[in-house]
C-alpha cells in the first residue's frame, strides 16, 4: 500500500512540475525558482508521509508484541 501511496505522490508531483513548466512562460531565473521550490515542497511531503508511515509502522509492531505476549 505504501509503495502505491508513494508512486502516487511522485507521478502527481511529476506531471504537476511538467505542466507548470509548460505552461507558465518565465525567465529561466524565475522558472529556476519555482522549480527549486517546488522540489523542496515535494521533498518536505515525502518526508512527512514517510514519518507518519514509519509511527503507524511503530504501532503496529507495539501491538503485535502485546499480542505475542498473550499466546
């Protein structure tokens, strides 16, 4: 599920980034901007999607253990 969620993340931001390169008629300085800020944006919501799996990753490995310890 997680892989599919990621590929999602990144061919939305993908095509996002194509399309606003092509349609948004710039200086290559300013189109170097956006292109700098829209790969920090993208980097920052992987990161966060990655923490929020690794914590429910963590809970569920918590709730294994405490089930383990039942049987």
């Amino acid at each position: 599920m997680a892989k599919g969620f990621f590929r999602g993340i990144f061919t939305g931001g993908l095509v996002g980034f194509v399309l606003g390169i092509l349609f948004a008629p710039q200086k290559g300085e300013e189109t170097r901007r956006q292109l700098s800020k829209v790969s920090e944006d993208l980097t920052s919501k992987v990161k966060d999607v990655s923490e929020k799996i690794r914590r429910k990753r963590e809970e569920l490995a918590e709730k294994i253990r405490g089930r383990e310890e039942e049987f």
